[in-house]
C-alpha cells in the first residue's frame, strides 16, 4: 500500500460538492440533491457536503442527517432539555411528529436556517503525499468517512472510504 498516496485516490475539489457558510438548509439540499461524483468509472452520490468560508477557508461539513437534523422542530429533538427529560424521566413521543404536520414549526422555514447552525468542523486531514497506509489509518482511527486532503495548506480533494476500498480493491484482488 505503500506506492499510492491520497493525491492518487482523491476527489478533486472542484468535482467534490461544496457552498458557502451562510447557505441555508435548503440549499445545502440542493446541492445534494444534484451532486454526483464519477471516479474510475463509477458513480456515487455524495453523503457529506463541505462548507467554506469568505475566503475559501475550509470550515467544516454537512451529512445527510445533519439536513434532516436541522429540519426538526426541537420539541422532537431528544437532545432537548435534557437535564428535565433525565431528572423527570421524560421521553420524547414519535408521536408529536403528527402535530408537526399540522400544526408545529414549518419545515419550509426550518429550512431557511444557515447550515452553519448544524454542520461539523474539520477535525481531520492527511496530506496530498500520505501514503494509501496512512489514509487508512486516518479513516480507521478517528471513525470517519472522509478526509479533506491538504496540499501547501490548501485543501484540494476529498479522500472517501470508498475510493480507499477501491484502491485497496486493485491491490489485494
């Protein structure tokens, strides 16, 4: 594994899906909705969307629960209240989902919300030059899916686990 680098599996960033900061929900789904990403000849639809600032800084990103996520009213989030719902008891009910419905929060209008309000920051990374070894071991160790690859301080692609399945794939098949 040693011979290719995360240059070599890498989705470039101008083919990886990515907006701005202040982009709202809907559009991040947008965005999601239309991206398709082609490598060594197979198509994929992205789980994550990246997100940048003013100056092309990257800051952090966005998965696909994270949309829905930010879609739910916060009576249906169970991270809500937490200290009352454990001194209490308190669970909440699937069922309220019904009063979303008809009478809760909008979902249109929850999707106004900037995606800054639920993506992730970037915690992880690995360089351009990492070996495939390395960008396994990132993948594994810290338990995600994707990495930003980074050159002269710059982000310019995305290594997922899939493209790393695939290349392992080459080696060991």
């Amino acid at each position: 594994m040693e011979h290719l680098h995360a240059g070599d599996i890498m989705v470039p960033l101008d083919l990886y899906p990515h907006i701005p900061y202040w982009f709202t929900i809907r559009q991040a789904i947008a965005e999601m909705e239309s991206a398709e990403i082609e490598t060594n000849g197979r198509r994929s639809i992205p789980r994550v969307v990246l997100v940048f600032d003013e100056t092309y800084r990257l800051m952090g990103f966005i998965r696909r629960r994270d949309v829905l996520h930010g879609l739910l009213p916060g009576y249906l989030l169970e991270d809500t209240d937490k200290e009352i719902r454990e001194a209490y008891d308190i669970h909440v009910d699937p069922h309220l989902s019904e009063v979303f419905e008809t009478q809760g929060e909008d979902i249109k209008e929850l999707s106004n919300r900037p995606v800054s309000s639920v993506m992730h920051p970037i915690v992880h990374s690995v360089q351009h030059d990492d070996t495939l070894l390395k960008v396994v071991q990132e993948l594994v160790v810290n338990n995600v899916y994707m990495l930003p690859v980074m050159k002269e301080g710059k982000i310019v692609g995305v290594v997922r686990t899939l493209d790393v399945l695939h290349a392992v794939a080459k080696l060991v098949l």
